[in-house]
C-alpha cells in the first residue's frame, strides 16, 4: 500500500477518492453523506463491494448504490477537480438504468 510519500506511476489513470467523485457529481449533497454510504456496505465499485469512501475511483469504473429508493448504476466517464454545475455534473457519468425506470418505482422487497 502506498504511503503519503509514495510516488505517482505515470503509466497509472488519474485516480479520485469516491465519496469526492460522489459529491462532484452530485449524487449527494455533501461528501459526509457519501462516505457514509461507501461505509454502510450499499456500493459496488465494478460490482465488487466497497467499505472504504477513499478508494480511487478512475474513468470507466462502474458505480451501483440506492439512492432515493432506487438502485442508481452509472459508468464514470471523467474526474472533475471541483463541484460544478449541474450540466458540468452530469457530463461525469453515464447513466446505466434502464430505460423507463424512474424514482416512483415500487422498491422490491
């Protein structure tokens, strides 16, 4: 594991922490709530459980969690160094639901 004096590999894609990624995008309204979701056990990065909000997260990774009562699965496309607009926002991702779904959908028991 690399410590804080470890060196960048500059073969190595541009990495960013996930609960950052999460509020740049704008999925929460702050990067507490995002760590906490990455805590509780509920994301999958590439469909591999993650626990830990600052796991590098690189273009391309795919993104499954609940929010608002539905299961969001969103492909990452670009970082972002700060929190945009909206537009700016959604140009970070891919929406992978399916076509139709929307938040009144009955959650599945």
């Amino acid at each position: 594991m690399a410590g804080p004096g470890a060196k960048h590999n500059p073969g190595s894609p541009p990495r960013l922490r996930l609960d950052k990624w999460l509020f740049h995008a704008r999925f929460f309204r702050s990067r507490e709530l995002a760590a906490g979701l990455a805590e509780s056990g509920h994301l999958r990065i590439n469909a591999q459980p993650c626990r830990k909000p600052g796991h590098g997260v690189t273009p391309g990774d795919v993104l499954t969690f609940p929010q608002g009562g539905r299961i969001r699965v969103v492909r990452i496309l670009a970082l972002s160094e700060r929190r945009g607009p909206a537009p700016e926002a959604q140009a970070l991702y891919e929406d992978l639901d399916p076509p139709g779904a929307d938040a009144t959908a009955e959650p599945l028991e």
